[in-house]
C-alpha cells in the first residue's frame, strides 16, 4: 500500500486483431480464428528492459501482467498447456523476461490469472451463451490444473502479489477460494492475494461489501476510484484508454485525467493498477508511453504526497482532497482558477506553515473555526497542485472531517 502506484499489463496473441482480451472470442472474432492467433502471434519488439522502464520512469512500483486471461493463452511456458509461448513463433519467456527486468530496475513482480477459462474443456462454462454447464467437463481436474500453475508460477517467477480474476462464474466456489488462499500462503508466507479468490467484492459494483466474507488480502474496485477507507485496503484497476487489451486508436485519457485518478486513489488511502495494453509488435504505443511520463514527470516534484501517505483527513471534494505523512497533510488542488480556499479546522493540532509543495507559502486566516487560504492568480502547476500544512503534530492521528 506504501507504493500506491503499478502498472497493469494485458497482453496476448488477440491484439492481432485489437479485439478485448477474452471477451471477443467466439463473438467479435470467431472462437476458430481466435483460437488460432497464437500461430500468428511473433511480438519481436517485445524487450521486457523497456516495458519495465517505462512503468519506472512513470513512477509506478510494481508492474501486474496477464499470465493467463479468460482465452486460457499462457503468457509462460507451462507443463501443464501445449496452449502456450512456446507454441507461437516467438518462443520466449514473457513472464520470465519481465520478472529479470523488474529485479534489474528494482520494480515489483506480480502476476494476473484467471481462474475461468472458457478455451479449457475441463472448465464448464466457455462463454458461447449455452445456460447449461458442459456435462463433458471435469472441475475437479481444472482446479488440479490451476494449482499446479500456480505452484509453477510462484516456484519459477516468485512474484510479490497475484492477481487473481474470473471468479463470479457458477462453477467456482468460495471453498475453492478459501482453499486456494491457504494453498499460496503454504507457498509463500508474505505472499499477497487480492481478493477475486472469492465472490465477494467491490469491482464495478456500487454495493455495499461485507469485508468479513471477502477472500484475499485487499478489494479491487474496477474502473472507478475506491471510497475513502482506513480500515480496510484497496486498489483500483483503471485503463488508460477504454480496453484492457491494445485497441487501434483507442480513446486515451487526459494526462490530467490520469493524474487526477491516481490522486484521488491515494487520497482515498488505495492504489491504482493503471493498465495498458501493449501492441502485436511487443511495443507500448507511444501514446500511451508519453502519458505515462507525464505522470512520471509530476511524480518526481511532487510524490512525497503520494508514496507512503495515508489518505485524508479531509473526505476528497470536487475542488480537492487530502494525503497525510508525518507533521504534514497535503491537499490536491484540482482546480487552478480558484482564488481561494477554505477548509474546516482541524481538531488538536496548529497549522505551523501552509505553502505549495516547492513553492512559495500561502496566506492563511483562521475565522470561525475555517481554514482561510489566499491562492495566488497562477497556480505554480498546470496538471494539479498541492498545498502543504506543516502541523505542530503526526497527522496520523487526525480523524475524518467526512
Ligand atoms: O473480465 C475481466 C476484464 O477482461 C479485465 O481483466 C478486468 C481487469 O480487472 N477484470 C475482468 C472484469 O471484471
């Protein structure tokens, strides 16, 4: 939770045809043609030192790659599936690649696995609209499997953290999951799981969740910045474009967009998996790459109110929110046309100093319990700002102004 900051990688032999990974087999692309593009798929641009030096020069701490998505592809050479690398004519090690750059470049290693898998005819579903389950499957076998993946996974690549995903379908169970948790962590002690070993979970969803039936080590909102919570962790996995896997010509968002996600996510005390989605040629498109140096390039003035903060006090507003470190408390500014700011008072510590992150201070009042603070015509930065109170106590202890 102190990285606050990864990248998250979906990538397989469908960005042939630019289609959603797993999604479009057997619609948008037909299941024999789908499942004939790993004879196709040859990524000779692939160079894992470049991939994980973009995560790192973006400010990202670990990086998160799909080692096998609902399409069943292995991104690894498995003993357990001729369905994999090793069956296209590119033949390397994808994984293993990326698990020796991130060592190099001192990034952490983690790895997606889907737990449905509609290509496995042990699985019995496989996402072709028949509301019965395939008679001729064995789930029993198709668990073996997973586990001897996964034994291989954390045996050969040790990641830090597993990404687990696909687990809503009927025949996977909250046993299995159970079962499967005890299993890594027998593993691999510090192991750490997110929480798609079992059916509950925040996602898409705008339900409340029951964090005492949740499975795994932390919850996954996805697509959406997770609520402010102390109590229990979180990250949010978000595209960067609209797909998960590489789409032509996707819709990019704003570097700010992609700032402003990755503030709101620490301000509300959880990560961001940010996901691109790399190209057929082994390359992350220079669109994409030149966003994340944006966010790298702010990063490196102003990360201290990002890495190894706590979110809040405040409750993040339209206008801003709040990190805290130490005697400090940042806020975000995500406005840059306001010409002054005013917070309530906080309880049981004096504001020393308030001034913008390597900038200049900033005239503050206090009048009937309000934080009044004076903004300058031209905000220091054009992306967002932070306004740093220098507090005569640790702001860990401060309670939440909701
Ligand atoms: O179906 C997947 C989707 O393709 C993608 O992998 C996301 C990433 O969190 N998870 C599932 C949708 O919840």
């Amino acid at each position: 939770m102190d990285k606050r900051f990864g990248m998250f990688i979906h990538w397989g032999p469908v960005t042939l045809r630019g289609t959603e990974i797993g999604w479009s087999r057997g619609h948008q692309v037909a299941l024999s043609d789908y499942d004939n593009l790993y004879k196709e798929f040859n990524p000779v641009l692939f160079d894992a030192d470049t991939w994980v030096k973009v995560a790192r020069d973006a400010g990202m701490k670990y990086i998160t790659i799909t080692s096998k998505h609902h399409d069943g592809f292995c991104l690894w050479p498995s003993e357990f599936t001729e369905y994999d690398i090793m069956a296209t004519p590119f033949k390397k090690d994808v994984l293993g690649e990326l698990a020796k750059a991130c060592e190099k470049y001192n990034i952490r290693f983690c790895i997606y696995y889907s737990l449905l898998d509609w290509h496995d005819p042990d699985y019995p579903m496989h996402n072709d609209g028949s509301k019965e389950l395939d008679s001729q499957a064995n789930m029993d076998k198709f668990v073996l499997t997973i586990k001897n993946q996964l034994k291989e996974l954390v045996t050969n690549y040790d990641p830090y953290m597993l990404w687990f995903d696909g687990q809503w379908e009927s025949p996977w169970t909250d046993e299995m999951g159970a079962d499967l948790y005890s299993y890594l962590k027998g593993l691999k002690k510090d192991l750490i799981i997110n929480n798609r070993l079992g059916k509950e979970m925040t996602a898409i969803h705008d339900k409340e969740v029951d964090y005492t039936k949740m499975i795994g080590d932390y919850d996954t909102p996805e697509q959406k910045i997770g609520k402010l919570n102390l109590d229990f962790p979180w990250e949010s996995c978000i595209t960067i474009g609209n797909q998960w896997a590489w789409k032509p010509n996707d819709k990019l968002k704003s570097a700010k967009e992609c700032l402003h996600t990755l503030i709101r996510t620490a301000s509300g005390n959880g990560n961001l998996l940010f996901n691109v989605g790399p190209m057929p040629d082994g390359r992350i498109e220079q669109r994409q790459t030149e966003l994340l140096d944006q966010m790298g390039h702010w990063l490196r003035s102003y990360g201290e109110s990002i890495y190894e903060t706590t979110g809040g006090p405040y409750s993040p507003t339209h206008e801003y929110s709040a990190t805290r470190k130490d005697n400090k408390v940042f806020i975000h500014l995500f406005q840059n046309n306001q010409s002054e700011l005013v917070l309530p008072s906080l309880k049981g510590v004096t504001v020393l100093t308030a001034s913008f992150m390597n900038g200049s201070d900033v005239k503050m009042k206090i009048h009937e319990g309000k934080y009044n603070f004076t903004l300058p015509h031209h905000l220091p930065d054009s992306i967002s700002n932070v306004l740093v109170l220098q507090l005569d106590k640790p702001a860990r202890d401060l309670s939440l102004i909701r």
